[in-house]
C-alpha cells in the first residue's frame, strides 16, 4: 500500500505525540495534526473515496 506524504507525516506526528514533554511542542503537534486531517480530507484515492477514509480502513 502506498502511503501519501500527509497519512505519513500524520502518523509520524502521532507517534511521537505521546513522547513529548514539551507543552509547546504539544500544541503545535495537535495544530499540525488539524491540518493533515483537513488535507488528508481533501485528497482523493484512486478509488474515489477520500484518504482519510481510506486511512481509517487500514
């Protein structure tokens, strides 16, 4: 399966969420994750479903 580079910068995001300390850090992690799941809304597969739904099947 071919990930976009948003699913891959989300998941990335998400897996390094819990490790933070910084609470700085932190809110600009979950402003971060906001915006990939708005973009990965946006996108399209080749299926005609958007990613984030194709996402959430994996």
């Amino acid at each position: 399966m071919v990930f976009s580079k948003v699913e891959v910068n989300l998941r990335r995001l998400l897996e390094a969420a819990p490790r933070q300390q910084n609470q700085a850090k932190l809110v600009h992690y979950i402003t971060t994750a906001r915006e990939l799941l708005e973009q990965l809304g946006a996108e399209i597969t080749p299926e005609g479903i958007s990613s984030l739904q194709a996402a959430l099947c994996v």
